[in-house]
C-alpha cells in the first residue's frame, strides 16, 4: 500500500514536470513569433493605392538651383555724412549743398592745355569744375567740334564758392524779369563743381538751337542732363535755361532723358518706389548695357552707415542729399569681389588741413567777377 502511493505520487509529479515543459516551450515560441513579425513589419513601407503623390516634389540639391547669374548682395560701411555728397546729390531752392571741403576739382583751362585741347575755352584759369564732369564734358565737345567743325564754345560759369554765390544774389535785382535768377548762397547747383554753362563767343548767347541743338540732344550720352527746361519750371523752380548742363552720370542721365524726369522726379521715383527691400529699378540703356539701381536710407543715428552693394558688380554709391544713399549697379561687369568700389582711407588731421588750404585757395581765385547767365 505505501509503494503504490509513492509511485502515484511520482506518476503525478512527472506529469506536472511534462505540462510545465510544453508550456515553457509554447512561451518562447509565441515570443519568437511576435519578435520576427515585429522585425518584418520594421522594413519599407509599401505605397498605399490611395496615396496621391503627384503634388509632392521630389528632394532637389539647394546648390544646383541657385541662378548662377544672380547678383548676391554684401554690405559697404559709407560715412552717414556723404549722403551729402556724389553725382546724384539733389540741389535746389529747399535743399542745401554742404561742401566736403575735399571736391576733386579741376582747372578747366589747365586740363585743356595739358591735353593739348584749343576747341572750346573758358573765361579764365580760375573756372573750375569736378574731375568726372570734365572729362565727359571735354569728350562730348571734341565729339561736337568733330562732327561742326564749331570751336565758338567757351564755359560761361562753373563751380563756385558760397562766398562767390552770396555775392551775386546779394547784387542781383529780384525785381528785374530780364535779369538771370541767382539762386540763395548754398542752394545753387554750381556750389556742387557738377553744373557748368555753355556760351559761344560770337553773340554771348546760347539757346541750344543751330549747332548746338546736338549737344542739348546728345548730352545725355555723356552723363549730363539739361538741368532746367521750360516743361518742368513748375518743379524745378527756376526758368528754362537751355545753356545749364548738370552732371549725374551715364546710367542716370539716359533714364531720365528717355522718361522725360527732371532730377527732382527722379529723386523722388528712386527714394519712394525702389528701396532696397523692395523692386529695384533695372533698365538697359541704347548700347544694350543693364543696370540696378535702388535706395537706401542713412543711419542718421551713426557715424556709418551699412549699405547693401553687390558682391562681384561694378557698382556706385552716391548720396541723394536729403536721407539716404542711392546704388547704381552695372549688371554686366562682373569684378572680384571686394574689389568693386575702393574705399579710401579716413583722411589724417594733417591731410584735412591741406584740403581746407585748397579750398580756401579756390575761394580766392573765385572771388572776382563771373560772366554766368544763370542762377
């Protein structure tokens, strides 16, 4: 009797060991089959058929899709100050020039007697004009006197002092319609060294008719404008003065020749209609050249100020004298980067000293009389 208990006893454990053993191995193999699905399921993702994929654009390269022509933009530090200054400054009756006191000035006759030119003069050594203006000026009437064979031109005013333009408005006659106006001390465009008049020595009276017409037509070609005429009296201020050449550069000159702008309007369509920040104006002149030109207000609060300018394009910077600086860009003449717009070096005391001997020097050779017409 106690032997057939121990061996049902054993009978009984052994069958618990077999049951625990089927389910130990139905355990692992349901844990195996889960990590396998698992694994499988970890692989690429088919396409669903309700998957819409034609409106989703394939990962492009951002290098490969940038325009190799297109003008990427760094930045210049300009000294807040020359807003005052360059060819485009904008002076008139409610916009005064404030002098550098550093004008790249020129003898007018002096130039032409080292470059052996006798077909157009000036009333003497003492008239004077900014660097720029007269070489596009000398090469405007040596393309003039090749075509007339005219050599009666002579500059009949150019660059003068305030000192020189207070003495002509304090002797004028206000009251005398005939007479010339004469604009206030610091308010005349010939305070700038870019505004010249032309006279002939025959009858000592330019209308910009006869011969003359081509260089009223023409001049824009060489960077100048007629500064006053009859059409824009009611802008400008000032009678129409066809013997009035004002200087603002080729790009400039050809844009508002052909819009028919006065230098006020096209102050006024660069500043309010072309910022920086927004579109630019970009044209072509008749010889097929592209140009960009837009505005950028002054930092008035700073001694600097940092403006946008092309990197790897010829550009200009010129101040419009009133807030800001205007760049003119030359699309097509594509430069080294940093090597666009030389920058000169801040001048020393010594060297300021200098430029204010010279300019005092030019009050005195200006200081006599002047045969101009105009204001």
């Amino acid at each position: 009797m106690p032997k057939k208990k121990l061996s049902h006893a054993k009978s009984i454990q052994r069958t618990k060991t077999i049951v625990d053993l089927f389910v130990s191995l139905l355990i692992v193999g349901t844990l195996g089959y889960l990590i396998k699905d698992s694994y499988d399921r970890s692989g690429t993702v088919g396409q669903t058929q309700y998957a819409d994929l034609s409106q989703v654009d394939e990962p492009t390269d951002p290098a490969a899709s940038l325009d190799p022509d297109a003008i990427m933009f760094s930045t210049a530090q300009v000294s807040t100050k020359d807003k005052f200054h360059g060819d485009l400054i904008l002076v008139n009756n409610n916009h005064e020039y404030f002098s550098s006191g550093d004008e790249d000035l020129v003898s007018i006759m002096e130039m032409n007697d080292a470059n052996g030119v006798d077909y157009f003069t000036a009333v003497d050594y003492t008239y004077t004009i900014m660097r720029p203006a007269y070489d596009a000026m000398a090469q405007m009437i040596k393309d003039f006197y090749n075509k007339y064979s005219n050599d009666t031109l002579i500059i009949y005013g150019s660059y003068r002092t305030k000192d020189f333009q207070t003495e002509l408005y304090e002797n004028n006659d206000p009251d005398d319609e005939d007479a010339p106006l004469v604009a206030k001390p610091g308010f005349s465009e010939h305070e700038t060294g870019y505004a010249f008049d032309f006279s002939e020595t025959e009858n000592y009276d330019y209308d910009g008719t006869g011969d003359f017409e081509w260089l009223n037509t023409n001049c824009y070609k060489y960077g100048f404008v007629v500064r006053y005429t009859k059409d824009k009296e009611s802008i400008t201020e000032i009678r129409n003065e066809p013997w009035h050449f004002r200087y603002v550069g080729k790009p400039h000159a050809y844009y508002m020749t052909k819009n028919n702008l006065c230098l006020e309007e096209y102050t006024d369509l660069i500043r309010n209609e072309h910022p920086y920040d927004g579109t630019h104006l970009e044209f072509s002149d008749e010889d097929g050249k592209n140009y960009e030109v837009y505005f950028y207000p002054s930092n008035d609060a700073e001694e600097f100020t940092s403006v946008p300018v092309p990197s790897g394009r010829k550009y200009d910077i010129s101040g419009n004298n009133i807030d800001g600086f205007v760049v003119t860009v030359y699309t097509d003449e594509k430069v080294d980067p940093g090597s666009e717009h030389p920058t000169e070096a801040p001048k020393t005391e010594d060297e300021n000293s200098d430029s204010e001997s010279d300019t005092d020097n030019n009050d005195d050779e200006q200081s006599g009389e002047d045969y101009s017409e105009d204001e």
